[in-house]
C-alpha cells in the first residue's frame, strides 16, 4: 500500500497521487512557457502536500495520461486534478490555445467530454 500525506483538507494523497498531480500540473505549465505565477502554484499545492522536495524534480518528471488515470482512482480525483490544472493555468491571467489543446487532451484521457469549455462552464456553476 502507498503511503499517505495529509493534505489539509481532510482527505489524504498517496504519494504516487501526489507525484502525479505535481508532474500534470507542471507538464501543462510548461506546454506555453512556465510563469512564475504557475510555478508558486505548484510548489504551494507540493508543500501542503507534505512533498516540498519535489519542486526541484519538476522539469524531469514526465506525465503520462494512462498512468494519471489508474493512480487518480476515482472520477472526483481526476476532476480535483483538472479543477487544479484550471486554477494553475488561469493564474497569469491568459490562458493559451497550447493550454486549452493540453487540458482538452488531459479531460479526454479522464473520459470528461468537453475539455476546457466543459470545465470552466462547470466550476462557474459549481462552488467548491
């Protein structure tokens, strides 16, 4: 079994999960050019995660969609990832068509229909 990390928020990450979140979310940072705003994103979900470590492995991590797939068990996983990934590339304040193409591929890998557009109308109606 993985080990666990508190994130805070009254559920746990394995580590795998995490290493999974900061890899995808880093991966689609990069696809237009990594802002410093993206990159404190990232670090801060790595610290309140309990693996601040990784922000220096960023750049060598690879993510792969499949392997995303079975670590995020669960379809509430694969949206918090997602809903992440929105907030990581909405922080400086544009965000690209390589962007969009990213998160339109990463959905469609999670089976979520829509991509971008379906993601920002649902986060715009839901509250979190």
């Amino acid at each position: 079994m993985d080990s666990q990390t508190n994130t805070g928020a009254g559920f746990y990450l394995s580590k795998k999960q995490i290493e999974i979140f900061a890899a995808g979310l880093y991966h689609l940072s990069a696809c237009d050019g990594i802002t410093e705003e993206e990159t404190a994103i990232i670090h801060d979900f790595l610290v309140d995660a309990g693996a601040p470590g990784l922000t220096d492995s960023l750049a060598a991590m690879s993510f792969d969609p499949v392997t995303a797939y079975e670590v995020l068990e669960t379809s509430w996983l694969r949206r918090l990832f997602l809903r992440a990934a929105l907030l990581v590339i909405q922080s400086d304040g544009r965000v690209s068509p390589e962007e969009q193409e990213t998160i339109d591929w990463m959905a469609s890998a999670f089976g979520i229909e829509g991509g971008y557009s379906a993601l920002v109308d649902e986060l715009q109606g839901a509250s979190l």
